[in-house]
C-alpha cells in the first residue's frame, strides 16, 4: 500500500508569487489534514477534511492560503499570494473513518517551501 | 488552549547511552499523547502512543509513560544506536477531537 505523498518536496518561489502543493494521501482514506512547520516552531495545525468537505480549517493562517480536496481524493493547497512568513515544512496526514478521531494519522514528508 | 513543551536539542549522545528527552503538556480532558519520529528525508512516523493516565506505549525499545499528575509524557531509551537519529516530536490529540497539538521537535544525534 502506497503513504502518503506530496509534490513537490521543494519549493522556492519569490515574494507575490503563487505555489500550489499537492497531497495524495492513502486510498480509501476518507480524512486528510495538512499541518505545517515554521522552522525552529512546532508543527501546527492548518485544516482537516473530511472526504470533500471542510471539517475544520481553524488553523489557517489567513485568505491567502487555499486548501481544495475535489472528489474526496488528493488535495491541493494554494498559497497566493505568498509572503516571507509562509516558508516552512507543510506536511500533509491521512486516516481512516468518518468520524476521524481515534485513528492513527499517516503523514507524507512534506513539502519544503522557501519564500525569497 | 492545549499545548506540548518538549526539551529543546540537539541532543548529542554516543551509541548505547541512555536517552530520555522531556515532554510536558497543557490540555483541557483527558487527551491521547504520541510521540512522533521523523527520519531524514521522510514522513513523521507514529513511534508510540497512551491513550489514559499511566499507560506505557513501547515500541523499537522506546518507552513513555502517561503521568498526569505531572502531566508529562518523557520518552526513553535504554541503549540507542546511530539508526536512531532523527527528530522526536511529541504531541497530543484531545478526545472527541482528531487533530494533533505538536512540541517544537527534538533533534537526537548519535554517534558510533
């Protein structure tokens, strides 16, 4: 069974410009989560999805960052337009249920994303 | 709010030493703690967990044990080898809740 992936595993943009990350989490997994690591900070929560749907995005940080899961299966999270403070590791978590809790999360290597 | 305070690195040891690195939290209930590792150039990977007071997760010779009078959550181990370096990050998830509440990560570095 393939984990977790993402793409791409490094990024360097300018300032102003736009990135998109992309998460193929397990299949069949109906949850996916995207966290992220400021370097030298812990790793934080940014959103939860549940299958398609929004379950919880409480922890992004502004309007500048979009999260999309189209058809329940891989999601993408754009950054647009990016800022100095948005470099940073930005892992990406699959598990399994419905409901969400309880269940083991599987996490990608993340994506390395370096704004200049 | 919750939170996890874990020691700060890196933590520097030679093969075989005894390991422990320190981890704290705040939570509101009664969460669930994990211990996370990360490999070079891979995924946070479970490395253990303790879903209630002094339950002991192991795993690959690790051990933490769920102490909610001091609400701490310290790993260890007994021996470590050079396989073993990587970064350790603590965290706990809430009951009822599915996302993670992280530490700042740990660095471990072992030496032959």
């Amino acid at each position: 069974e393939a984990g977790v992936t993402q793409f791409p595993s490094h990024s360097v943009i300018e300032k102003g410009q736009t990135v998109t990350l992309r998460c193929d989490p397990i299949s069949g997994h109906d949850n996916l989560y995207w966290y992220r690591r400021v370097m030298g900070k812990e790793i934080k929560f940014l959103l939860h999805f549940v299958k398609e749907s929004k379950q919880d995005e409480s922890g992004m940080p502004n309007n500048r960052f979009l999260a999309e899961r189209t058809g329940g299966t891989y999601s993408t999270l754009k950054v647009q337009p990016a800022e100095l403070e948005d470099s940073g590791v930005y892992f990406c978590a699959s598990s399994r249920g419905l409901a969400g809790g309880g269940n083991e999360q599987f996490f990608g290597p993340g994506t390395r994303l370096t704004v200049l | 709010g919750n939170s996890v305070t874990q020691m700060e690195g890196p933590v520097t040891l030679s093969e075989e030493a005894f390991l422990t690195i320190n981890c704290t939290y705040t939570a509101t209930g009664y969460p669930s703690l994990f211990w996370y590792v990360q490999y070079p150039g891979e995924g946070l990977q479970l490395l253990l967990k303790a879903t209630k007071a002094d339950d002991k997760g192991s795993n690959k010779g690790f051990e933490a044990t769920y102490r909610k009078e001091t609400t701490s959550f310290h790993l260890e181990k007994g021996s470590v080898q050079v396989s073993d370096s990587a970064v350790y990050f603590c965290a706990l998830r809430r009951g009822g809740y599915s996302t993670l509440t992280f530490g700042k990560g740990t660095m471990l570095l072992v030496s032959p």
